[in-house]
C-alpha cells in the first residue's frame, strides 16, 4: 500500500486539484513583496493633516529583467519588439538609463533611474511594448558603491 505524500504547500491540502497546488507554489512571499510594499506606499501617501505629501527629491533606481521568452527565436522575439515599438516606448521619456546589459542565458538587464511619481510610465511602458517578447521582473534598486568603498577605507 502506498504511503501518501504529504503537499509540498503548507497551505495546499490534499484535495486541492495540481492546478490549485501549483497556482500557490507560485504565490511566494517575494513575488508578493513589491505589490505589498507599492500598495504600502499607495495607502500612505498623506501625512496626518490629510494633503497629499509632496513629491520626492531624490531619484529612486529600478532594475528590470527583460527575460527571453525561449520558445521563441531571435528573430521573432525581435519582429515582437518592433510591432509593439518597444525602442519607441521604452524606456520613457525622463528615465535615465544607468546600465543595459545582455546576460546570456537570461536576457536583458537595465537599471533605470527616475522620479518615483513616474513610476507608473515605466510600466506601462513595459506592458505596453515588453510583454510577448519578455518576461519582466522588477526590483527597487540602490547604489551600494558608495559604502562599500567607505567600509574598504575604514581602518581593521
């Protein structure tokens, strides 16, 4: 007689269907980080007077993956981006470009550089003109140079 296996989910109970078991797998705690943490910050625009809080000064960095869709070839992932004007939309304009990388294996890698209020043209930008040819991920991103040097210069 075959033992039962316990899910792999500590959520998903047997008589979940694999759909649903699988669905969950996917529902992991960092990919629901970010659309926490921007519904956040969404939720706690104003101060306590009740205005909205002024715009932020400083820039705020976005690193995107572009992930190749790999069932597709070269060639048409590039024919997608050129029907959708993906070099057209994006990046937008006002969005500084700090790096643009090619990792092979996986895609493209640009960290982007913008005021946090523009934030919503960056993805529509993607939505727009990225998805069918990529995958995207999004992570917030912060230059670390500056104190990595400073712990170097620090004397042991």
């Amino acid at each position: 007689m075959r033992q039962r296996r316990a899910p792999r989910h500590p959520v998903a109970a047997p008589e979940m269907g694999t759909a649903s078991r699988r669905s969950l797998r996917f529902m992991s705690l960092p990919r629901l980080a970010l659309p926490s943490a921007l519904c956040l910050l969404l939720l706690t625009d104003r101060p306590a007077g009740g205005q909205p809080a002024p715009p932020a000064k400083d820039p705020m960095m976005l690193t995107v993956f572009l992930r190749h869709d790999q069932s597709k070839t070269l060639g048409e992932i590039r024919a997608q981006l050129e029907r959708e004007g993906f070099f057209q939309k994006f990046p937008p304009t006002g969005t500084e470009v700090v790096s643009w990388y090619v990792m092979m294996g996986v895609g493209q890698v640009v960290t982007l550089r913008f005021p946090p209020e523009r934030l919503r043209e960056v993805n529509l930008a993607l939505e727009q003109s990225a998805w069918g040819a990529f995958r995207t991920e999004f992570y917030p991103t912060y230059d670390y140079r500056p104190i990595a040097e400073a712990e170097r210069r620090k004397p042991r």
